[in-house]
C-alpha cells in the first residue's frame, strides 16, 4: 500500500493571526522581530515585505532601510502556542497520526484513511477549508507518498492552494528542483552539504540522481546514500507524533513586570512550593525540571535541568531552580510571566537502607527540609495558599 503523507502548513503563522485580529495589516509589508534593539533579526516577513527586499534573518535596521513602511510586530509566544493547539484539534479529526515540525506546520499520515474520508487529497482539502473557516487562516497543502516530497510540494505551491505528487512521478517532479532545497537537514549541516555540491558544480536534484552512488560517497561521505535517495524522491522516514511526557507545571502572571531579582526568586520558590506539593499528592518525582520566563518586550527563554536522582521535595529541588534562573534571566528587561515545571515524571522508588547509619549532616539537613515541606502542605491545606510563606535569610 502506497503511503499518503499531507503537509499542511500555514506560511508566516504569526503574520496571518496578527491579520486576522487586525485586518488593516492586510496588503502591507509586515515582519516579526523582537522591538528591544534594533540588531534583531526578523523572524518572519509577509510577501509585500518580500517585494521590497526584505527577508528573515535580516537585521531589523536594515530592513527599515529597504521598507520605510514595514510594519514591526514582537512575537507573541502565546497567540502561537493556541493556535498551534486549534490546528492540532482540527487535523486531529481526520489523521490517526500527526507530526508538528514547528509552529503552523505540520506531517499528517492519512495511510489507510480512504474508506473513512476519500483521497488523501480531499481529506487536505477538507482540512484547509476547516482551518479558513474557523480561524481566517489560509493554508498551504502538498501531498505525497513520503515526508520529504510532501513537504517540498508545500513549499513550491504558489499561490496557496493544493499540489499533489501522484506515486510514481516523484523522480520527475525531484529532477528541476535546486538542491537549496534540504528540508531534512539543519541549516548548519545543510550550509555544508550546500557548499560541498556547489564545488561539485551539482545544481539541481536531476543531476544528483544521475551520478552513481559510489562516486557520490567519494565527495560526499555517509551522507551521499540519503542524498541519492532524496534525489528520486525516496524518503523511507515515518511521520512521528509528538511524544506526550508526563508534565506538571505552574505559572505566575506578574503584575507589574518585575526587575528585582530577589523578589523574582521569591515568586519562583512558590511556585516550586505548589509543584512540590502537586507532585507529592500524585506520588510523583520530577526527574527534569524547567524554566520558561517571557520578558515585557515579549522575548521568551526556556531552559531545562535533569534532576538525579528524581525527587519531590523542594530542597533538592531548589539548587536546581537557582542554577536555571541564572541560565534563563540574563537580560536587565522587566519579566512579565514565569513558569516552573516538572517532566520526565515517575513513580517514586526509595530504597530503605538495610542497616541502621548515622546520618550525615547533609542527610540530616535533608531530613530537617522535609519535614518542614510535610508541615507547610498540612498548614496550607486548613488555612489556605497564602497562609504561610517561606523567607529567605541573607
């Protein structure tokens, strides 16, 4: 059975939302960068700002230059967060499994769906009008008998609508393309690969596909094989849906944006208080703790910490924390919202030790901690939240 693979995907995802709540943005040259200096680069651009010269990655500055009347927009993590989980709703009725390659776009295998909802091709169809109707967003369809050619038929369909590689004619549609095209690889590998066949003077997939393999290896090593079968659109990789991990978070709006440290700490210790007191009424351990902080000009920073051995009590749990604000807050920017999480959850395991041992001061230290951590939950639990906080010694 041939494989059918959709790629639906929905170019410049925070330019359409940012339309789609303000329509006068429409027909003009718009581009998303951070606002708090003007060496950031531009995210995304929409196709009036191509027209003028403007591309991502350029420094905000000089795209100034190229379109005085580019209209800047900061990122809004959250406006993308829930739009990409409207897209998942929507896809999710119609594909048993799905893959997220990043925001806006995604891998869906239709296999074995026809008798349930047509061709692979009207059920894209369906799926792009579901999305236009619900959220004014228009997407950008291709189908094919893998991921990569799928993905490509995304890429080169102008002006937005469906492009579907029959099986069998993979080769041929592979053949014209430029080998700038490397959807599978990362750009710091693809910039490698690129130049490798520019010395070769190899421009298109055509002219790949007509090279023996073995001459390949020769110039190009391990990778030559994965190329090769690139080039006559032979993509054996699975669509992957997005691994569900155990997660339990907290998060904290403040109100105002805050700047000073100790007061951020303060706020962070609770909210790992009430994940510790989450975690312990669930009988689970966090075995990875993370990060997210989005400062008032929007930027957001994520950073993430293994905890060995997994534990649910806060004072193993804080070093940990204090290691990842100093990652994760570096920037003397205000911070508007923060987020503690626990991943990688598990079951709790302790091992009782077979002999009774004097205890160390640590394990002492330890000891003391928790029990603290056993009274403060039974306080809270009679009198409330904010019956009681803990104070920090200096």
């Amino acid at each position: 059975m041939d494989r059918q693979i959709v790629c639906f995907q929905i170019p410049a995802l925070e330019i359409a939302l940012a339309r789609a709540a303000t329509p006068s943005l429409r027909d003009r040259p718009v581009a998303i960068a951070p606002l708090h200096t003007p060496r950031a680069l531009l995210q995304e651009v929409s196709p009036e700002a191509e027209l003028d010269g403007v591309m991502p990655g350029m420094p905000v500055d000089q795209a100034c230059r190229r379109s005085p009347s580019l209209r800047l927009l900061p990122p809004d993590p959250i406006r993308v967060r829930q739009a990409q989980q409207a897209l998942d709703q929507v896809v999710g009725h119609y594909a048993p499994i799905w893959e997220p390659v990043r925001a806006g776009h995604l891998l869906l295998d239709l296999t074995g769906t026809t008798r349930l909802f047509g061709l692979a091709s009207d059920t894209a169809l369906r799926i792009q009008r579901d999305v236009a109707r619900q959220y004014q967003l228009a997407g950008v369809v291709g189908v094919g008998s893998n991921k990569l050619v799928a993905r490509i038929a995304a890429t080169v369909v102008h002006p937005l609508q469906l492009c579907e590689i029959r099986p069998g004619s993979e080769p041929p549609f592979m053949a014209p393309l430029p080998v700038s095209v490397l959807p599978g690889l990362s750009r710091a590998h693809a910039r490698t690969v690129l130049a490798t066949l520019a010395d070769l003077n190899l421009r298109t997939w055509g002219e790949i596909a007509e090279i023996p393999l073995p001459y390949l290896e020769l110039a190009l090593g391990p990778q030559a094989a994965v190329l090769h079968n690139w080039a006559q659109g032979i993509d054996p990789s699975p669509v992957l849906a997005l691994p569900q991990q155990p997660r339990l978070e907290m998060s904290l709006a403040l109100d105002p944006d805050e700047l000073d440290d100790n007061r951020l700490l303060g706020h962070l210790h609770h909210l790992l208080e009430r994940v510790c007191r989450a975690l312990r009424s669930r009988q689970r351990i966090c075995r990875r703790l993370a990060l997210t902080v989005r400062y008032s000009d929007q930027v957001e920073v994520a950073r993430r910490q293994p905890v060995r051995p997994g534990t649910y009590w806060e004072v193993d749990l804080f070093p940990s924390l204090h290691a990842l604000f100093a990652r994760c807050v570096q920037r003397r920017v205000r911070l508007r919202r923060m987020t503690v999480a626990a991943e990688a959850l598990a079951v709790p395991e302790e091992q009782l030790p077979l002999f009774a041992e004097q205890p160390s001061p640590e394990q002492t230290t330890q000891a003391r901690g928790r029990r603290l951590a056993l009274a403060l939950d039974r306080l809270r639990e009679r009198l409330g939240e904010s019956a009681i906080r803990r104070g920090v010694l200096r």
